[in-house]
C-alpha cells in the first residue's frame, strides 16, 4: 500500500490492497465420525447406565481423533490440515540437550512479529528439558510455586501431549490459529438400525 509521510495538506496516497478468500468448510472436508454397537442383554443386565457410558467414552475417542487431526493432519482431501503440517511456517532445530535451542525459536518468531502463547512439546521431550541442569547441579527450567500449575519455557506456557511428534515441537500464537466446525457435536442412540441382531448403535459425529 501507499503508506508513507504526507505534509500538511498533500492528498494521502491511495493504496491498492487486495485481498483473497478462504472456504474454511470446503465441501470436500469429511467429518470425523464413529459408531460402536452393545447389546441389549449388556444394557438390560448391567448395574451402571451402560448406554450413557458407552456415549462419554466413544465422543472422548472421536474428540482425541481430531486433536490428533488438528496437530498432524495432513491436509490432504477431506482431511483437515494440522499445525506440524502448515506451509510456510518459520522453523528453527530443536535440540533437548541444549535449553538454548528453544530460545532460538523464540528469536524466530519475533523476528516474524509472532509473539508466542503455547508451546506443544512431545512429553518425553519436556521432561528431558526438564531434566537439563547447570554446572552447579541446578535445574535450568523451574517451576513458579507461587503461579498456578501451567508448565513454562522462558514464559511460555507448555502443553506436552504424546500426540506430539518425539523431536519436534511447535511455537505458536494461538491467537493466529483458526478452528472451524460446522456444529456442535452430536451424540444418537440408534435402537432401530441393529434390531435384527438385537444391539443398540451409538453414534458420535
């Protein structure tokens, strides 16, 4: 654009900005769906509410699906694209012996007017961080006691999930991340479908 100095008076220049869209739910992206079947005799016979049981653990399944998706997908037809997969992003070489490794990512991202929220780290990969220690025996990376219970590197918060690729790791501003749905997540007793074969069908979608 025409950004610049203008004296007093002078006509501000005209910028030319163009700008491109982005489908967010292109109609080619498949959702991430699940049904599992139980028989009847187990719901009849059993002491817990079975049915409710079975929903919390296939929807805590499905969510665990797309966190994975969300970190690593691939971005290819009818998947979503994950974070570790995103082009263009700015890397540096992360090495868990050297805790000066993280602070060259950080350098990274200012350098590209990023100012980071979360790191995603590999758990084992944290807990070798955590583990390094000066000449004196001191660990490098301390806990606050006098914060909440949230992990940090050099003031950025930590989420450690084995989801994470071991040796990789990611700095972000989750404030540049965008997460789309089309709805809420949905939960159906199908009682219907497996009559024949006397089973109730959960559905998580």
């Amino acid at each position: 654009s025409g950004v610049g100095y203008v004296a007093e008076g002078e006509a501000i220049p005209l910028g030319d900005i163009t700008t491109t869209q982005i489908t967010a739910m292109p109609t080619t992206l498949a959702g991430v769906k699940d049904i599992v079947k139980v028989t009847e005799e187990l719901i009849r016979a059993s002491t817990v509410e079975v049915s409710q049981v079975f929903q919390q653990r296939v929807a805590l399944v499905v969510a665990s699906k797309v966190d994975t998706e969300l970190l690593l997908g691939d971005g290819t037809t009818g998947h979503v694209r994950g974070l570790f997969n995103t082009t263009g992003a700015a890397t540096s070489e992360l090495d868990v012996t050297d805790i000066d490794s993280l602070l060259t990512a950080i350098d990274v991202a200012y350098a590209n007017e990023i100012k980071p929220t979360h790191w995603f780290v590999n758990g084992s990969d944290f807990i070798k961080l955590r583990k390094l220690k000066d000449t004196t025996g001191r660990y490098l990376i301390e806990s606050d006691v006098t914060q909440d219970v949230t992990y940090r590197l050099h003031g950025v918060p930590v989420i450690a999930s084995n989801k994470v690729p071991a040796g990789k790791a990611l700095l972000v501003d989750m404030g540049q991340v965008i997460v789309v749905r089309d709805i809420a997540p949905s939960i159906q007793i199908l009682t219907e479908l497996y009559a024949g074969t006397g089973e109730v069908g959960i559905k998580v979608q």
